[in-house]
C-alpha cells in the first residue's frame, strides 16, 4: 500500500497510483529524504526559524507528494497556526495605533515639520500601495491555482453580492467593540483605535500617561506573544505545503516564485519612479546619501530586520548633513508611519491570495483595500512577521480565504529582504528630504570621525 503512494514526480496522481514505483523512482525518493535530512542536520545548530521555516516548506512539498493521504490531514497543523495568529490582531493593532498616535501627542510643539513629514509618508506609502496593486493585476501571478477541488468555495466567494457605497461606509464604523474584534473585522478596530488614541491625546497629562504606558506594555506582550506564536510557524507551513501538494499539485509552487519575481520588479519600479524622483526633486546630493545608505540597506536585507538597521541609519543621515533633531524625530515616526516595502507587499499580496482562491476584486474593492491595508500597516515594524499579521487581518474584511497565505509564508523570508531593505532606504530619504524641506540639510556637511566610523561588531 505504501509503495503505491511513492515514487517520481508523475503527471496524473490518479495513474501513478495504480503503478509500482520503479527502482529508479525509490532511488530518486531515497536521494531526496537523504537531502532533507542533511538539511536538517545543516539548520539544527542555527537556531534560525527561517531556516526551520523552509525547512519545513521543502518537507512538507515532499510529504505531500509522496504520501498524499497522510498529507490531507495535516491541514490542522496550518489551521491551529493561523488560529494564534489571528489572536493577534486586535489587540496589537489596538495597542500599536494608540501608541503611534497618543505619543506622538507632542507633535503640536514639533508643528511644521512634524505635519511635513507625515503627509509626505502618507503620499509616498499611497504610491507603494498603488504600485503593487499595478504589479499584481498585470502580472497576476495568482491565478491558476484553483481547481475542483476548492471551486465550490472560491465559487461561493466569488459571487457574493456586492455591497452598496452605503454599506461600504458603514462596515468601516464599529457599533460594539467586542463584536468587532471577536469577527475580525480589523477596520473597525482601526478606526474605534484611532479616536481612542485622538481622545487619549486631548487627556491631561496624568491620565493620558497611565493610559499610554497601559497601550506601550500591551504592545511589548504582544510583540513577545507574537515571537512564541512565531516558533508554531514550522509546523503551520510544513502542514499547509503538504496539504496544498496532496490537493492541487505542484502548481501552487510556481505561483509563488512568480509572486516573488512580481515583487522584486514592484520594489525596484517603486524606488525607481518614486523615490529616485523625490530625491532629484529635493536636490539632494545622490553619490553621497547611496554610500551613507548603502550599509543600513544591506544590514535591513541580510536581517531582514528594520530595528537591526534604524541605529545605523540614523547615524549614516546625520553623516551627510540631516540635523540630530530632524533624524530623531522623522526616521523612529517613520519607523511606523513610513513602511515603504511592507505596503507594497501588502497590496501586491492581498490581491495575489484573491487571485488564487478565484475572487474577482473590484476597482472598488481594491481601493478599500489600499485604504485598509494603508491603516492597519502602521506601528507594527517590530513585530515578527510582522506583514503576516496584517494580511491575515484583512482578509476577513473582504471575504477572502486564508490558505493562499501559506503559500505566500513558504516564500517569505526571500521577500522579506528585499521589502525590508525599501523600508529603511525609504526612511532615510525622508528624513533627508524633510531636512531639505525645512531648510536645514548642510550641503558640505564634514561628518565628525565617530560617525563615519564603522560598526564595532560585525553585522550577522
């Protein structure tokens, strides 16, 4: 019986069953397990979940293939991953917006720069978002993937009736609280947060401090919730590779990698139509700030961490003439305001799960959903998968189902560096554009010695 499930990689699952594996099949089967268990032995000392998470990815594909009916029933495994994954949402989304907003209640004495710099994250983010709605609806590496075996329930989806403008505006205004968080429907939490924090703003000092370090603290338990959510993500995508193989085949797999080539292209027409521009048009000095930038950068993309980056980045723009004040309150704001890369992504990916489950987005839609995505991207750069978070939160809110996700997750790591990367270098251009804005970038500005210094330890 287990041979008949073992063996090549056939065209028909239906027709491979019915025969025995060949010798070279097993050979082939064998070499692959062996493969894998190198794998294993390579990853296991690293202590790298990106490693355990391809790891699993690449297990999973060839359980799935291999033993399809062991493979059906690890769906669990994908499905209690995402179910602590959406404990998530709420209360970070809740905790990080009041704090994003509330503490920066003092930008009433910062006054021009501050209104500067936020309207320029706003615009720029806007054209992150459209820019990956473009590259998905031309590419639509989504599409392909559904097939009998699910095309009931995409079908379903697919036809629900369109809601009318009046709807659409009154979905987006929570009624009860609660019931907004316990459905999912993360807009409303959005917006119920923002006049919370709006509110807290306009509080006495006292008050709003207890409240603040209420918000700060339940968003330091999150971002570590998060982190112990995070080590179940092996299993969740090892469960779900399996299960997408058994089903659709090897599909799926193609649609990712033309994901990941949609995004690269996305990323590099962004900084090129976007943020080349923005720096031409603010006069800043090109030679200079790449070389400034060009250590964060590569720390952002090797770590795919914008946290592991933000020191540095702040001392490479006050290398090349942005002022100590103005770096210190444009580039931590737009450490949360100003994510560049993960908006794009967001977009681009949202329509690409769409796509997948055979969802028809109207433009309408698809507006909605940059404004969604645009709100709830903000203040949630430290938390680890930080994206998956906000695109698991969103999906709800448009009918949209959770399992092209995983598809997405097996990749996600290679597209984290790169919209990682874009986050920083956005940042430090708008620290320096703001700079130039206020009148106070110093064109031949002479770094002192400790900041043209390189980092004491090596980056990892």
């Amino acid at each position: 019986m287990l041979a008949q499930t073992l063996g090549g990689f056939p065209a028909t699952g239906a027709s491979a069953a019915a025969e025995p594996p060949t010798p070279l099949a097993l050979a082939a089967l064998a070499a692959r397990w062996l493969a894998l268990a190198a794998l294993a032995w390579a990853v296991a000392p690293r202590r790298s979940l990106t490693g355990w998470i391809v790891l699993s990815m690449l297990v999973g594909i060839e359980l799935g293939h291999d033993a399809p009916a062991v493979a059906l029933n690890l769906k669990v495994l994908s499905d209690a991953f995402l179910r602590l994954v959406k404990t998530i949402i709420a209360p970070l989304v809740f905790a990080t917006l009041v704090v994003g907003i509330a503490g920066h209640a003092n930008l009433k004495q910062v006054g021009r720069m501050g209104l500067k710099a936020l309207i320029y994250f706003e615009v720029v983010t806007t054209f992150a978002l459209f820019i990956g709605l473009a590259a998905i609806n031309f590419t639509k590496a989504g599409t392909g993937i559904k097939n009998t075996a699910i095309a009931e329930k995409a079908d379903a989806l697919a036809v629900a009736a369109p809601q009318t403008v009046a709807e659409i505006i009154l979905h987006i205004f929570p009624e009860n609280i609660a019931k907004s968080v316990a459905e999912g429907q993360v807009l409303q939490v959005v917006v119920f947060a923002i006049i919370f924090a709006i509110g807290l703003a306009l509080t006495p000092e006292k008050p709003r401090r207890l409240m603040l370090d209420l918000c700060e603290s339940l968003s330091e338990v999150m971002f570590k919730f998060t982190n112990v959510v995070m080590y179940f993500a092996p299993l969740g995508v090892g469960g779900a590779m399996a299960y997408t193989v058994a089903k659709l085949g090897f599909g799926p797999l193609l649609n990712a990698f033309q994901l990941l080539l949609t995004l690269y292209g996305a990323l590099v027409a962004f900084v090129l139509l976007v943020l080349l521009p923005v720096a031409l048009f603010a006069r800043l000095p090109l030679r200079r700030f790449v070389a400034a930038v060009a250590e964060p950068v590569s720390i952002a993309f090797a770590t795919t961490s914008s946290e592991a980056a933000l020191p540095r980045a702040m001392e490479a723009m006050e290398s090349i003439g942005v002022p100590r004040r103005i770096v210190a309150f444009v580039m931590p704001t737009g450490y949360s305001f100003n994510l560049d890369g993960t908006t794009l992504y967001l977009s681009l990916a949202a329509v690409f799960v769409a796509q997948a489950a055979g969802v028809t987005l109207s433009f309408g839609d698809q507006m909605l959903l940059v404004f969604t995505l645009m709100l709830t991207s903000k203040g949630v750069a430290g938390v680890p998968r930080a994206s998956l978070v906000i695109l698991l939160a969103t999906l709800p809110s448009f009918n949209l189902p959770a399992w092209p996700v995983f598809i997405i997750l097996g990749i996600d790591a290679l597209m984290d560096m790169a919209r990682t990367a874009v986050n920083v270098l956005g940042n430090c251009l708008a620290s320096a554009v703001v700079a130039r804005w206020e009148g106070e970038f110093v064109d031949n500005y002479v770094a002192p010695p400790d900041l043209l210094a390189p980092e004491p330890t090596a980056a990892h």
